[in-house]
C-alpha cells in the first residue's frame, strides 16, 4: 500500500469512525428563505450547515463505502470551505477551495499531512477514491442547477439530471437534496443526501 493509500484509508477511518452522525453542534446561520433569497449569485458569499451522508457502490477492487458528517460550508461556490463536523460538533477536517486550487487538512489528533490537488473534484478523489462534485453540490443543495453548466429539468418539479447525476430537491422545504448518479462503464454507483439545518 502507498503512502498516499494509506493516508486516505487512515483518513477515512477516523472520518467515519468519529462522524457517523444525525446532527451537530454549530451556530446558527442564514435560513433558507424564499427561493429567490435562497438562490443568490454565484459570486455571492453564503453559509450553509447540515448533515451529509455519502455512500459509494462497490468497483473494481474497491469495496462499497458509506459516511456521515456535519458540514459547515462557508464562502463562494468558486472559492469556499467544508467544515467536516464529529457529533458533538468538533471539527476533524477543513476542506478549502479556490478556482486554482484545493486543499483538505485533517483537524485534531492523527491530523497529518495535508492533500493538495488542483480542483476540488481531483482532491474528492485523492482523499475519497472518487471525483465527487462537491462544487456544483453547493448549488444543488440551494435546490437549483448549476448555471455555468447545462442541465436537464425533468418532468416532476424540483427533479433534473446535471453531470450525469440525479438531483432531487422536492423536499427543499425541509432543507433536504438528494443527488444520485447510477453505474455506468468507468463509473461507480453514487449516492450523495444533504439534509441543511433550519
């Protein structure tokens, strides 16, 4: 096992070990709103905190994987921060991003050395073993696509299909999204549920 394999396995244990969670401890912060107050511009800084599940079906030689944590997200869709959350609220990671570049730092005991990649996807994959679209997930859990990229609405409100994924906000009102993306060549499954805090 490399270096690099064994950082991320090392990362993931303790991420899912210390964050299989339903809620965390955090302050309080901007409420969802109306639609309109909710959707603001890309370049326009906003907070958002929740709970995220990820769950990623078994490929290749790599076993099927789920977790769970609190998240504290905070800045622009091009340049922000993923607070990762323990239960009781503790941060264990910071995931930070600008338009060149990202970086995820493990928080607390065991912290270790950084991952630094050139995008946010590449950094997902080093520390996750997938390119996760965490960006654009900043506008799906706001309930809108992603306007720089195209996308197709669906014939159900509140349901489209952007990056090959399904994305799901009929429960918006209650703060939760859902994005799935079914396995296809090159591609495992992928299941990505948001549930932000009122």
């Amino acid at each position: 096992m490399t270096g690099q394999a064994r950082w991320r396995t090392g990362w993931l244990s303790s991420l899912v070990v210390a964050c299989l969670a339903t809620a965390c401890a955090q302050a309080p912060v901007k409420p969802l709103g109306t639609a309109a107050e909710a959707s603001p511009a890309p370049t326009a800084a906003i907070e958002l905190q929740g709970q995220m599940g990820i769950k990623l079906g078994a490929w290749q030689s790599e076993p099927a994987r789920g977790m769970s944590f609190g998240f504290f997200f905070q800045g622009q869709v091009e340049r922000g921060s993923f607070s990762l959350m323990t239960p009781l609220g503790s941060q264990v990671a910071q995931v930070e991003w600008t338009p060149t570049s990202a970086t995820l730092r493990r928080v607390g005991p065991g912290g270790g050395e950084d991952i630094r990649r050139g995008s946010i996807e590449e950094l997902a994959e080093a520390a996750l073993g997938e390119a996760l679209p965490l960006q654009t997930l900043v506008h799906w859990m706001q309930g809108r696509p992603d306007p720089a990229l195209p996308h197709q609405p669906l014939p159900e409100a509140g349901t489209f299909e952007q990056r090959g994924w399904l994305i799901d906000t009929r429960e918006r009102e209650q703060g939760r999204a859902l994005a799935t993306r079914q396995a296809q060549p090159g591609l495992r499954d992928a299941r990505i549920q948001v549930r932000l805090d009122p």
